[in-house]
C-alpha cells in the first residue's frame, strides 16, 4: 500500500477545495476528503493486520517497518523522502482519521471564510499523516513544521475570547519546540558519522537523516547526552511537558472547536510521537540517563496539572488542564522506559486523543447553543439536550478512567508499567500519578454535576435544540472508538506490541 | 468436566448487561413501558441461571476430599502486561462467588420487581432499569472475578452505577452532590486499592487470585520477603511490604463498605430512589467491601498487623453507627447506619482470622447473606411507608400498622431478625460472629455486644415510632414539606393516583418473599458450605453463648418499647439527659464538617487555588516574560533605525574604520 | 624649488578629509552636508594630484582621475540640490532631521 497516499488525498482534498464555490460544495468535498482518509486508515489496518500474520496465517512479516518507500531528495545531504509504518504509527493514523472526520463534521456550521477553515484543517491532517508514516529525520521535521502555521491562523481567525495573543503565543512556542528538535535533529545528524550508516543513493556519505539507520548506528555518548534535552524538551513543549505547557490553556480555549479538537487530539501527540521515536529510541543512554528528569516533571505535569484543573471557571480551560495532566501520563509511562509503560503512553496518546476530541467537540456544541463556557452560568443542559449531555458524560467518564472506556487501558497499562521499574522514587512517582486520579474524579464531576445535571440555571436555555445530525455523527464516531478500545483493549495492545 | 458445566454461568452477569444495552439506547422511546418487564425478566433468567449453578455447585461440586474447590471458567487475556501477566476475564467458581451471585441476582430481582410498583408513572422508567441492569452485570461481574484487576474494573463500573442511580433525580442539587460525594469518597479508597494492587503484583507477577494466594500466603513466605525496597527485605517503615499492599487494599474495601473514616457518602447517598438503596446501600455493592476482603482472607489472616486493623476498624465502625443512628430522625439515614454498623461486624469477623480462629469467615458470609436479605426487606418496606406518607421523617409517621398491615409484619420480622432474636436468621449469623470475636479479643467482644444492644434499640426505636406511637387512624401527616434534602419521591413519581389505595401486587410480593427468606435463612447450615478452605465445617448449634446477645436485644428493645410506644416526653428527657452526647451524635459527630474542611479550605484553597495562581503568573508569567523581555530589547535596538541619513552615514564609517583596523591587525 | 615633503600635502588633504566628514555628520542645513561633501572630495583631488607629482612624477593618471572627480562631483551636486529641492517642497525646511520618515 503506497503510504503517500496519506498525505497525497488531503492535499488533493485541499485543491480541490480552493475551485469550489458555495459552502455547501466547500464541506462536502472537505467531508469525502476525511472520509476517504478514513477508509484509508482501516485499509491500511487491515493490509499490516495481514502483513504481520495476525489471525493464525504463517508467520507474517516480522520486519521493523512495513510499506517503506523511500525516494531521494537531497541526495547530496542524504535526505530522502522515506516512508513507512509500524504498529504504533498505524494506531496513530487510524487516531488522526477518527479526530479528522468528527472535526470537519462539528465544524460543519461555520459561516465565515469556509473555504479557507476548511483548507487550513486539512493541510493540518496532511501534516499529521506525514508526520506519522516519516522514516526520515528530515522529513517528519519538515511534516511537523507544515502543521504549525495553520493552527495559528485557525486560532486567529475563527477563535473566540483573547484569540489573537492565544495564537501568537501558541505559535511562538510550538516554533520554538521545533527549533530545539532541528538542533537535536543536527546533533544527531552530525554525529552520525560511522562508515556504512547510509544505505541506498549515491556517495554513501558519513552523516545521515534516516531513522532506521541511525537506530542501528550507536550514536557517541556524549553526543547523544548534549542532544537529547533540545530534542526532548523540543518534542516536549508540543506534549505539554512542564514548563513549557503554558500554550495549552490558551491555545485551546480561544481555538474554534475543530482546532482545539486537531490541537489536544492529535498535535500533542505529535510532540509524544516524536519524544518515542527520536529522542529515545534513537539516544537510549542518554534517555537512561535523563529518565529521572522526565519522571519528575512528569508527574509534576499529571499532579500540578490535576490541581489547577479544580480551580478553572471556563470548560474549555478545564479540558485544557485536564490533557495537561493526561499527557503527563505519556511522558511519564515513555520516561519509565519499561516495555509496558511505553506501551501505556502509546495506548494514552490514542485514548486521549479520542477522548479530548469528543470533550471538545461536547464543549463545543454547548457553546454554540448557549454562547457561554463559564460552568456557572450553565446548568441543567441533561434535560434540555440529551445526547450532547450523554456523550459530554462519556467524556468525563473516559477521563476519570472508567473501566469499559479506553482511559482505563492507558492508564492502568502505564500505573503498571511505571511501577515495573525498581527505585523508591519511581514508586513514590508512580503513587502521585496514581493519586491523580482522585482530583480528576473531583473535577469532572464537578463540572459534569453543575453543567449537566441540576437545575436548569437560565429560562433561556429551555428552548435550545439538541445535536444536529453532523454533531451526532461525530460524537457517535468518537464513542465507537473509545469503546472499541475500553471494552477490547487487547487488540490495540498488540497492535503496539508488534 | 466440572469447568465446562458452570460454564452457564457466564450468562448471569450478561443477561442484565443486554438489559443496560437495549434499555440503555433505545429505552426511551421504544420499549418505554414495557422496560420495566424487559429488565425484570432478564434478571429473572440470570437469578434462576444462578440458583442452579448453586445447587449443583453445593450438592454434587464438591471435591474427593469433600471440601469445595474454586474453579475457573473463561480465560480471556484482556489486557496483558507481559508474558503470563495479564489482566484475565475470567470467571471464579468456589463457595462465595456463587452464593453472592445467588444472593445479588437474587435482591436485584426483589428490587426490579419492587420498582415495577414504586417507579410506575416516573417519566425515566427506562433509564432506571437500564442503569440498574447496569449495576447488576457489574456486581455480578465483581462477585465472579478471578482476577484481582478484573474485580478491580468491576469496583469501578459499580462506582459509576451507584452514581448515575444516586443522581438520578438529577434536578435536584442535593442529589447530585451527594452522588458526587460517594464517587469521590469510594475512588479516594479506590486509589488505595489500586496501590495495593500494584504493589502485591509487583514481583509475583500475577494477577489471579488463586496464584496470588498460593505465593503471598502461608506457603510462598520468602517470595513475601523479598518483595519491595530493595536493601530492606521487603520491610518498608516497620512494616512488611505484604501487609502495606493488604493494609491499601483493605482501604479500598473500607471505601465501599463504608466504613469509618469513609462512611460520609453512606447517608448521603439515600438521596437515590428507596428501591435503590435497598439495592445498592445495603445488601451488595457495600458489601463489595467485605467480600474482597473474605477473597484474600487468607493472606489477611497471616498478616497479624492487617487483621487487627481491620478488627479495630470493624468494631469501632459498628459502635460508631449505631450511636449515631440513635439519633436520627429520617427513616432512611437511620437504616444506613444500621447498615454500616452491621457492616461493621462482617468486616471485624474477617479480622478475628489471625489468631488461628477462622470461623470468624464462615460468620460473616453467613451474616452477610442474612443481612442482604433482612436489610433489603426493611428499605423496601421504607420505600411503602414513604411512598404512603410521602416524607422520610419519623415524625410525620405513626399509628401505621392498621393502615400497613403487611408491612408492618414483615417490618416487625426484619426488626427481629437484625435485633438478632431467635429464631430468626439474625440470630444465627450474628451469634456466630460475636463467638468468633469472643476468643480472639474479649474487648471487641464486649463492644459488638453493646453494640448489639444499641442495634436492638434503635430499629425499634423507628419500629414503634412508625407503627405504634399515636393511635392509629389519626391522619398521618400529608405535609409532604419536609425539607430539601429528603427526597425519595421524584417530581414526576405520583401519577400513581391509587396510593391511598392498597399497595400494588409488585411492591408486597418482594416484600412477603424476603420475609419469609428472613425467617428460614437462619437454618442453613452455612459452615457445612462456605469455609476459608472449602472443607465443610461442623456447625455448632447455639449454645450457651447466645444467651448474652439475646438478652441484650431484649433489654434494648424492652427500653425501645418504654420510650417510645406511647408517645410521651421521655425520649425528650432522656436527650436532655444525655445532652451532649446526644448532640454529638446527632451531628454524626461533625466528621462530614472536618472532610469539609480539609477538603475546602487545605485541599482546594491550600493546593489547588496556588497551583492555577502559580499556572496562570509564574510559569505562563515566565513565558510571557520572555516575550516582554524580546519586545523590549527590539525597543531599544530600534533607535539605530532613526531614519537620519547622518546617524546612518556615521554609522558606516564607524563599520569601515572597524573592518580596516580588522585587516591592518590580520596581516601583520 | 624647495620640495615641500609629502607628508605634509598628505596632513593637509587628511585635515581637510576629516573636516569635511565632521560637517557631513554634524551639520543640519543640507546645503551645508553638500558643501562639506565637496571638501571631502576635493581633498581626494589634493590625495591624488600629490601621489601622481611625487611619487610617479612621469605619468598622469592622478591628475585624469582628479579631473574625473571634478566633473563628477560638479554631477553629484546637481542632483544634490534637485533632491533638496524636492525634499523643501515636501518638507518645506531644508534641515535633515525632518526627513526621518523611513525609521522603525
């Protein structure tokens, strides 16, 4: 299966989008373009399900990557556009597809500039995918940079409250995680000098971008000890890693739905994504090293982040908190560097993003209809609009970690995975994160009790509608996959384990 | 194959949860009416499902030593950690699983039934029955778990039914605070749970309960020394490392079971319909508590240190409860208390293990399976004296036994079996606990026999303040103005226009069958069945140790009778009397006040309000400093720009005569 | 006739260099900037003419380029003051300072 293809139909998408006339003919187009990307996702699936083996054929295709493709670019600095999947890349494309189609379907009101939202999302998920399937150093870089321009001018444009300083400030410090991960991604390129660490193209020079020659290559310790901080803390900052989250509150609750739902559900995975694969696949003594570092400001995230949930007004700054939090759970259980917590992180990269996309989207269509955020003003929505109330409770179920919804896997697979490694303060570590999730119970039934159940807080309230048929799609989409995953976790749990 | 044969009892956690699924989506406009039916029958078909498992289990399961083995039906690898370390969906087949699914499916379906009566007219019937088939799958799930994690997803999925059905009536605040108080209070226990969890998993790398047993217990002992802080063998703080994973774990039961300090959300959660709290506040989901514990019984009863805690916390808790529960006027919070008193003695019979005598288990399975019985039958009855008078305070009841008439029967019956009069099933389960206790600690023996007596005091206490007090015929009060937080009747419940009339055929069926299983439950030989081991035990009749908490019993109710059969003015003299202590009780000894507190003003204005304060300054304050700090090194480097031909011809000189210094300097 | 040292036509030509780029960078009327702009060339002129007399005394290509410099800045000045011109029009001053437009 050619993997291009990933990032090819949202670029046709896009085209196509820029001839069309009439709003209605502009969301058609962006919705079969997320729609054609998500067949694409199961396809791609199914086609590594069948690759592997799984499902008792003869032992499938046990190589690290699948579907590679590789075709020069710079050959004179051995940059090559090369392509290919693995388990955790298929689980975050098929993650991306799901976050992509609820996103284009809540956004399917927008009145102003349709065209250009629509185009500006979709080269947001082309960025995404290329991330995704980039077996390049240079290439995914490059992917990771397309993705940040347009969130800016989502944020600007379409956002509501103090959108323009939100903007600013999201995009000036995801630009300047991307600087610290080009320094990393130059350290690591310069130092990568060993006779026969390039493989196909020309000269075979000393020095090169490619992701699994490096892995085999052993990077010198001291390099990999002064690059590992800027790409970590580069990775980090789009993960939310403690300092650097402040863009998180901001960026998400000024942005219009759609990118809040893109930025928590699959652009801070970007950050988790390249943490795994760059930073500690390729420099494992350095990542050994740093470990207790990224422990402690892990679980500073998950705590510090819970706390200051509590004490939010606005349900949008809640969530926000709240994926600050969760995402600490990814940082944490990838720092544990144990096979299980890493597995963990993986599983809440996916869980998390669906389930913050489905908060979002709940947040979203509450705000439509009631024009406000503040859970004060809000107030008995259950009896007035049901199913967004049922899938905003799912939501805060799958954040508390309610078993038979993914957040349990994730978080239960990481608890024991970071328990898993010997050292009291790993264990203490581990406790706190553990504890998070009291103060997550107590906030999302907090907001949960006085946004959706009580009584009804203003008269004006009693005559809004309920979801839509997009918005329902949507929620019913992100339901599916939460619960796919809650209920069945063991085929998620393989398919990161292969 | 004996694990082929129970393999049907796979369908008994799933027909409720086909129930919670059908309702659940499709309960509101479809099947509206007929949920009710929907959900009864299911659990009809689980709860015979059940019965036959038990039959067959107990009357030919037993093993060729004659003792009761645990089987284990289904091997789903659900989640899995590592090679053979998983957590399994597995189901358990041994002598308590299937008498708590007996007794579970079995109230559940008193419950539904009741409900068809008392919930007819109320606009979410079907939501109602979708989310009490949810609790069921997920009780019963609990009770068949093999895997101490899948128990674990099971607690939680309890947890978050017993919250949707609190918070049921969810337009009122007080109902929504409470069930948000109970899920908060149980997933602060939770978390303990699942720190013991990952703690006894630790090194013996296995999540089943009967490999957890079989290397943490009498035989696996130096695999529990090893366990934990390196360089300390497996002692952490003066402890071993086993009995902190235990001590957590049995936290976590504390939590659900309610017992102190984590009792707050008991009372509170009576906010929820009357059939559900006889549900869920009193025969099972509090009991979950005490079955994890009755699980693990073994390894409690080597960790000498747990067992006393438990015992301490157990009694104290029963004491605790029963004084307040002294005090009380609503009818429902004063059969909480009770509850968690006898809570209280299921958990310290559990505790009495460590020092060699184990009947103490066989007495709280025993009580735990009379309680279920008597404790549902006496909230159902509350739930038709409710649903009569319209309020939950004593003192707008009385007189009700003419217009009651079975309800009072099977009142009284339940009165005297928690009393624990013979020859009523009370009786038998609790005169086995309290000998248990007796060689154990004569202390904790003393008090369960006080307690006993205050047991004995209060329930009829309520009894003669419902039934007897004013002369019957006077109108019971129909000032349904009771205040807010009293609400067991919805806003929309009452298009029953026939309460006036005689109590619906649903609402005195569970009723009549629950008493008549009060009375003979008593007989069962339960020792012959349920022991720690499986090998039967002998059953020792009733002796001459059963004549102390008789006699108590008859004393309290003697003093119940004199104070409050007539109305008089004794009971108030005997507050003013007891002034202080009366009050403290019946502030339920201001601990919801202290939780408030610490959980106001240390834990919300302590961490939380500085942590969002330091957020939004410090760290966001950094960042924007930074960008303050760049704009204003732009505004004072932008003078070079002055737009003044002789400030830039000035400084290209300066530029020349620096590069011509530069090169005069490199080339000589 | 007594040489006259180079070193001191060269002193001369450098006072006159330095004086005239002390009024360019100091003075406000721009007539003024033009005029010491012309003493900072014709002290080129002097620069070359000494060099070309002393030092090659048989060739002349000093003394071409001093002429070339002569016309040129005779050029510079026109235009000079057709710039001033256009600048008083719009500024209505001829001090240099007003024409700060083009700043930060």
């Amino acid at each position: 299966m050619n993997l291009s293809l990933l990032v090819i139909v949202p670029l046709i998408t896009t085209v196509l989008l820029l001839f069309v006339r009439g709003q209605s003919g502009v969301r058609r187009i962006a919705l079969a373009g997320v729609s054609i990307q998500l067949v694409l996702a199961f396809a791609l699936l199914g086609l590594y399900w069948q690759e592997r083996g799984v499902g008792g054929t003869a032992a499938g295709n046990a190589s690290a990557f699948l579907f590679e493709y590789r075709h020069a670019w710079f050959s004179a600095l051995h940059i090559d556009y090369h392509v290919g999947v693995d388990g955790i890349s298929v689980a975050m494309i098929l993650l991306t597809a799901f976050v992509m189609v609820g996103a284009v379907l809540v956004s399917w009101t927008i009145k102003s500039m349709t065209k250009e939202f629509f185009v500006l999302l979709l080269l947001l998920s082309a960025g995404a995918y290329g991330f995704f399937i980039s077996l390049d150093l240079f290439t995914l870089f490059f992917f990771l940079e397309v993705s940040v321009i347009p969130k800016f001018l989502l944020i600007g444009i379409w956002g509501s409250g103090r959108k323009e300083y939100a903007a600013m400030k999201l995009a000036l410090m995801l630009m300047a995680g991307s600087a610290m991960v080009f320094i990393g991604l130059l350290g690591l390129y310069y130092n990568t000098g060993v006779a026969g660490g390039y493989v196909a193209g020309a000269a075979g020079g000393p020095h090169t971008f490619d992701w699994p020659a490096i892995a085999q290559m052993q990077v010198p310790v001291k390099a990999q000890l002064l690059f590992f901080p800027f790409l970590f803390i580069g990775f980090g900052i789009f993960t939310a890693l403690f300092p650097f989250h402040t863009w998180v509150p901001d960026g998400h609750s000024s942005a219009p739905t759609a990118a809040s739902m893109f930025l928590a559900g699959i652009s801070m995975k970007l950050g988790g994504y390249g943490c795994l694969r760059v930073a500690v696949s390729l420099m494992p003594a350095a990542a050994r090293e740093y470990s207790p570092f990224i422990v402690g400001l892990a679980t500073i995230a998950i705590i510090y982040g819970a706390f200051a949930t509590m004490m939010q007004k606005d349900l949008k700054y809640i969530n926000a908190y709240s994926s600050v939090s969760h995402c600490g759970f990814i940082l944490l259980g990838i720092g544990m560097l144990t096979r299980t917590a890493v597995n963990g992180a993986v599983m809440q990269m996916i869980s998390h993003g669906l389930m913050t996309a489905l908060f979002f989207a709940a947040i979203g269509m509450i705000y439509d209809r009631t024009h406000t955020r503040l859970v004060e003003r809000l107030g008995g929505l259950l009896k007035i609009m049901p199913f967004i109330s049922s899938i905003f409770v799912i939501a805060g179920l799958c954040s508390l970690g309610l078993p038979g919804l993914s957040g349990f896997a994730a978080e239960i697979t990481v608890f024991m995975g970071s328990w898993q490694h010997p050292g009291g303060m790993y264990h203490l570590a581990t406790i706190l994160a553990c504890a998070s999730i009291v103060v997550t119970a107590v906030y999302i039934l907090r907001a949960t009790g006085q946004t959706i159940m009580g009584p009804v807080k203003d008269a004006e309230y009693n005559g809004l509608t309920d979801a839509t048929w997009n918005e329902r799609l949507a929620g019913i989409l992100l339901v599916a996959g939460i619960i796919a995953i809650g209920v069945a976790p063991f085929w998620l749990n393989e398919l990161i384990n292969k | 194959m004996p694990n082929a044969a129970y393999l049907i009892i796979v369908l008994v956690p799933l027909l409720p949860l086909l129930g919670f699924v059908i309702l659940g989506l499709f309960g509101r406009k479809v099947v509206k009416n007929y949920s009710g039916g929907l959900g009864t029958a299911l659990v009809f078909f689980s709860t015979c499902i059940a019965m036959w498992v038990g039959y067959d289990y107990f009357a030919t399961g037993a093993g060729p030593d004659g003792a009761y083995h645990a089987f284990k039906v289904l091997n789903i690898h659900w989640l899995s950690f590592g090679p053979g370390f998983s957590i399994d969906m597995d189901l358990l087949v041994d002598p308590i699983s299937v008498m708590m699914a007996v007794v579970v499916s079995f109230i559940s379906l008193m419950v539904h039934i009741f409900s068809l009566g008392y919930m007819k007219g109320e606009q979410r019937y079907g939501t109602y029955y979708a989310y009490l088939g949810l609790f069921t799958f997920s009780m019963l799930g609990l009770v068949l778990s093999a895997n101490i994690f899948e128990m674990y997803i099971f607690w939680e999925l309890v947890g978050c039914s017993s919250y949707l059905l609190i918070g049921f009536y969810y337009d009122r605040p007080s109902a929504v605070a409470a069930a948000k108080k109970a899920f908060v209070v149980t997933r602060f226990a939770d978390l303990g749970f699942l720190i013991g969890i990952l703690i006894l998993s630790f090194q013996t790398k296995t999540l089943g309960f009967g490999e957890l047993i079989q290397m943490l217990g009498p035989g696996g002992q130096s695999i529990a020394d090893g366990l934990g802080v390196p360089g300390a063998r497996g002692v952490f703080l003066g402890f071993p490392v086993v009995s902190w994973g235990l001590a957590l774990i049995f936290v976590g039961g504390a939590g659900k079971s309610a017992l102190f300090p984590l009792h707050v959300w008991l009372p509170d959660a009576m906010e929820g319909p009357t059939p559900v709290s006889a549900l869920i506040h009193a025969a099972t989901m509090v009991v979950a508590g005490v079955y994890l514990v009755a699980r693990l019984y073994i390894l409690y009863a080597n960790a000498v240190d747990v067992s006393q805690l438990i015992l301490y916390v157990g009694v104290f808790s029963a004491f605790l409860a029963a004084l307040i529960a002294c005090t009380q006027s609503d009818i429902k919070r004063i059969l909480a208390y009770s509850t968690m008193s006898q809570i209280g003695y299921m958990m310290f019979a559990l505790g009495t293990g460590s020092s060699g005598n184990t009947s103490g288990y066989t007495a709280s399975m025993f009580h735990l399976f009379t309680h279920a019985f008597f404790k549902a039958l006496l909230f159902l009855c509350a739930g038709v004296i409710i649903h009569r008078v319209h309020s939950n305070e004593m003192k707008d009841m009385g007189g009700l036994r003419k217009q009651l008439p079975l309800t009072h029967v099977c009142f009284l019956i339940a009165c005297l079996a928690i009393s624990g009069i013979p020859p009523f099933s009370g009786f038998f389960s609790k005169e086995e606990i309290l000998s248990a206790a007796w060689p154990t600690n004569k202390f904790v023996y003393g008090l369960g026999l006080f307690t006993s007596g205050l047991t004995a005091f209060y329930m009829f206490r309520l009894y003669f303040s419902v039934f007897w007090r004013r002369a019957p015929g006077i109108a019971t009060s129909h000032h349904g103005a009771t205040q807010l937080n009293h609400g067991a009747i919805a806003p929309n419940h009452g298009a029953t226009a026939a309460h006036h009339g005689s109590t619906p055929l649903s609402m005195r069926l569970p009723l009549v069958i629950l008493a008549v299983c009060t009375v003979f439950t008593g007989f069962i030989p339960f020792s012959h069945y349920i022991t720690f081991d499986g090998r039967p035990g002998e059953t020792v009749g009733p002796g001459l140790n059963a004549i102390p908490p008789v006699a108590t019993a008859l004393l309290g109710i003697g003093m119940a009778a004199w104070l409050y059969k007539k109305e008089n003015s004794r009971p108030q003299q005997a507050a003013e009397a007891f002034r202080g202590l009366y009050s403290f009780a019946r502030h339920k000894f201001y601990i919801d006040e202290v939780y408030l507190f610490v959980t106001k003003k240390i834990i919300f204005n302590g961490i939380g309000r500085p942590a969002a304060w330091i957020d939004k300054h410090i760290v966001d304050g950094l960042m924007n400093g930074l960008a303050k700090g760049t704009a204003a090194v732009s505004a004072s480097i932008k003078g070079f720009q002055s737009g003044k031909v002789q400030d830039y011809a000035w400084f290209f000189f300066i530029g020349i005569a620096g590069l011509t210094v530069l090169f005069i300097y490199i080339y000589t | 006739m007594n040489q006259v040292p180079l070193i001191h036509i060269l002193f001369v030509s450098t006072a006159l260099f330095f004086i005239g780029m002390y009024g360019l960078f100091t003075r406000r009327n721009m007539i003024m900037m033009l005029m010491s702009v012309e003493l900072i060339l014709n002290s080129v002129n002097i620069n070359f003419v000494a060099f070309n007399k002393y030092l090659y005394p048989e060739k002349l290509e000093g003394v071409f380029f001093t002429l070339f410099i002569i016309a040129i800045a005779a050029a510079e000045a026109a235009v000079a003051i057709a710039i001033i011109i256009n600048l008083y029009r719009n500024l209505r001053s001829i001090d240099v300072e007003t024409a700060d437009e083009m700043k930060f």
